[in-house]
C-alpha cells in the first residue's frame, strides 16, 4: 500500500522519471506505428531495433566508454542503414520484402551479439551495459534519458500532425499520391527515419526484442475499434501510453516473484504484457470488429435467415394450395419441404412471439404483419431467382439453392437496382412475382426435355 501511495502521489523521483519516458514512449511509437502498421512496415521497427545492437557496440569501439548520446547515434545509423538495406533488395532483386526484413534482422543481429562479445571480453566491457540494450532496463532510466525521449516524441508527434495528409494517401494509396505530383518516396523515408527515431528512443526501455510490441500492438488494436484513421490515430495513443503508464506502475508495486529478492518485475516485459492484454480486450469486445460482437452478429443473422425460410415456407405452402387465407399445421409445413422441418415447433413460438403467426385452434394462421413480411421476404427471393436465371444463366430447378444462399443478406438498395434491371427486360411483374422453378401445384420445376 505504501509503495501503490508513492506511486500515486510521483513521490519517488525515478519511478516519476520512468513514468514520464515510458508514457511519453508509448505515445510516440504507437503514433508512428499506426501508419507503419497501414504502410505495411511493422517488421521494419524490428529489423531496425535489432540492427540497433551493432550500431550501439561500433559506437562503444569509437568512443571507448558507455556514452548513452553515441550509443543512440550509433544506434540510429545503422537502423537507417538496416531501412536502407531492405529497401534496396527489395527494388534490385525479386526478394519479397518479407524476406529482406528477415535476413536483415538476423544478420544485423547476429554481427551485434559476436560484436557484444569482443566487448564483453574486454577487461571494462562490462561497464558497457550492453545487455540493457537487448533485453530492456526501464528502471534505470535518469533524467536525461526521459529528456531524450520527450524530445524525439515531441519530434515524431509534431512531424505526423504536419504530415498527417501525406502520410495519409502514401498509407492508402501510394500510387494516388504519386500521380499528385508528391515526393512518395521522401514521405516513405520521413516514415522509416521516425520508426528509427522511435526505435532508437525505446532500446533503454524495452530493448531490441521488445521494442517492436510498441510500434505494432497499440496501432492493431486500436485497429479493432474504428475504420477511421484519425480516431486509430488517438486510439494507437491511447493505448501506448497507457501501456506505458500501467506497466511502470505495476512493475513499481507488484512484489518481487520470490520473497527475499530485492529486484521486482522487469519494467520493459510488463509493458509489452500490457499492450498485449489492451490487445486481447480489444480483440475480444471491440463493437465492431470483436470476437464477441461477430459471433452476436452470426447468432442473429442465423436467426434472421430462419425465421425468413419459415415465412417465405408458410407463404409457398398456401400458395401451392391456391388459398392464402386457409390454416396450416407444422406437419403441413413438413411435407411441403420434404421432411426438412422447415416449421420446427420453435420456430412457430418465435413468430408467436413476434406476432407475425397465430393460433387458431389446433392450427396457425398468418397476421397481417407476417403477411406483410412474408410476401416482401418471397418477392426479394424471386426478384433474385430472376435475375439468376436471366443474367447468370443457372438452371431453374438449381436456382432455389442458390438464390437462398443470398437472398438473405440483400440490401434494399440492391434490391430496387434488381428490380429496375427486371422492369427494364419486361421479366418483373407488380406484387408477388410467379416462382420462376415451381408448377402450379407447387412442385419444383422439371427440367426441359426430362
């Protein structure tokens, strides 16, 4: 509790310096993550962190001793070379870039670990802290480095609000924006150098492994929430920063996993522990793109098209009977489909319920709202059958199945453009068009010569 009241009241200076750089991170690499993300560049930020680790050791051999600013240059160059390096493949060989990112996260980080190695061999290689680099150390974040970090996502941020138009179109349409006359592949490297700058920021943080869950996470589940970019934009903030926030928090409050042990949870894991929790929430209740939502949507969609067959079932079977006002049974439904139970017990409760169905006696009759629904449900079917037969050339008694397969997802606005197209051929009667595949007694359709 009394660590949780700290925390609170920013009464500890290095977590309130931890707080500020891994928030202040979050929201730049997420901001710039949405566009990489929609660019189709994620990988790039983990080829460029990964590429990060030898720029970092070159640095140490240039300048002899640990130097945050030379490790973040060094680091930054051969980022941009790694960018570089993929670009190029990808332009002069036929190697997708999938690939090309690939092999330059795996050789740009096997040349950093051998070179880590020469270094950590060497009497005061071990004052480097190269290990910080790859797998993360927030806590010792000084001031300076939450300096350094606000002013690269002041940096970032500053350059997507003037940029937002243009890395807008390069997003969605590159081939858009180049036929504008606009300098796309400036835009694409303004891109690729704010993804570095971002990368190079968050090594201390959450190292070369890690650094990728920032540029990439927030941005995707954020993803799950909207269609619009700008709201994604927020949203990818949002989610960043939080993650930043709660993970340094709870990395400040969460006791030690073993009793006796002075170090807690590590700072860097757990904030990519709380993006990746964001995610799943995400994934799982967003309104529209969620897991929950679509499987609410197929529930309701399966019970839209059930209880559309058993309208449209009751409508055909007292049409085939020439007297649309008489009573019908469940058996009477059953046998009109074949023994396909096309009228369960269930589903007459439900258009009870509904109050398109009711009793009248041991039967059922249709009300004036099922009526209604029913022929409106039978005339779309047939307006679709028509034109299935007319323009797609599918056999009569083979156009059922196929009609019934989309009928039921029509909008009424396809709808009117079927029948203004039917109007048009002389082929759409007013009211309730004939089945185009049922004798008059209602059995389907003989083919032609059979």
């Amino acid at each position: 509790m009394e660590q949780l009241l700290r925390l609170l009241t920013l009464q500890d200076a290095n977590t309130r310096t931890v707080l500020i750089g891994a928030s202040l991170l979050g929201i730049a690499s997420a901001v710039i993550g949405a566009f990489a993300v929609l660019r189709r560049r994620a990988l790039v930020g983990d080829a460029v962190a990964h590429a990060a680790l030898p720029g970092i050791c070159l640095a140490y051999f240039v300048v002899g001793d640990r130097n945050f600013a030379a490790f973040m240059l060094g680091a930054l160059i051969m980022g941009m070379v790694a960018a570089a390096f993929i670009a190029l493949v990808k332009s002069v060989t036929r190697i997708k870039e999938d690939a090309a990112i690939g092999m330059a996260i795996g050789g740009f980080f096997g040349l950093g670990i051998v070179l880590s190695r020469i270094i950590q061999n060497q009497p005061a290689g071990n004052r480097a802290g190269l290990d910080s680099f790859i797998f993360g150390k927030a806590a010792s974040m000084v001031g300076d480095d939450a300096i350094l970090i606000a002013i690269i996502s002041t940096i970032v941020v500053c350059t997507v609000a003037v940029l937002y138009k243009e890395f807008k179109i390069l997003c969605f349409d590159r081939d858009f924006s180049a036929s504008q006359g606009w300098p796309t592949l400036l835009l694409d490297l303004a891109l690729m150098a704010l993804v570095c700058l971002c990368t190079v920021a968050g090594l201390p943080a959450v190292g070369v492994v890690l650094m990728v869950s920032l540029l990439v996470i927030p941005p995707v589940a954020a993803r799950f929430w909207t269609n619009r970019l700008g709201p994604m934009v927020l949203l990818s903030a949002a989610f960043g920063g939080a993650a930043g926030l709660l993970g340094t928090a709870l990395s400040a409050t969460v006791p030690a996993p073993v009793s006796g042990l002075t170090r807690g949870w590590p700072t860097g894991p757990l904030i990519t522990l709380v993006a990746a929790a964001i995610f799943v929430v995400s994934l799982l209740v967003a309104p529209r793109r969620g897991l929950i939502a679509d499987l609410v949507r197929r529930v309701r969609l399966r019970k839209r098209i059930a209880g559309q067959n058993f309208l449209r079932s009751v409508y055909e079977l007292l049409e085939a009977k020439g007297d649309l006002a008489a009573t019908w049974s469940i058996d009477d439904l059953d046998r009109f489909r074949s023994g396909r139970k096309a009228g369960t017990p269930e589903q007459v409760r439900l258009a009870i319920r509904s109050g398109t169905v009711r009793r009248a006696g041991e039967r059922y009759t249709m009300t004036s709202s099922g009526w209604a629904q029913a022929a409106e449900i039978v005339r779309t079917h047939r307006l679709w059958e028509m034109f299935l037969i007319s323009r797609a050339d599918v056999a009569a008694d083979q156009v059922d199945r196929d009609a019934d397969r989309i009928e039921h997802v029509l909008a009424p606005e396809t709808v009117a453009m079927l029948e203004l197209e039917l109007i048009a051929s002389g082929r759409a009667p007013k009211g309730v068009p004939a089945s185009p595949h049922r004798e008059p007694n209602g059995n389907p359709a003989r083919k032609a010569g059979s």
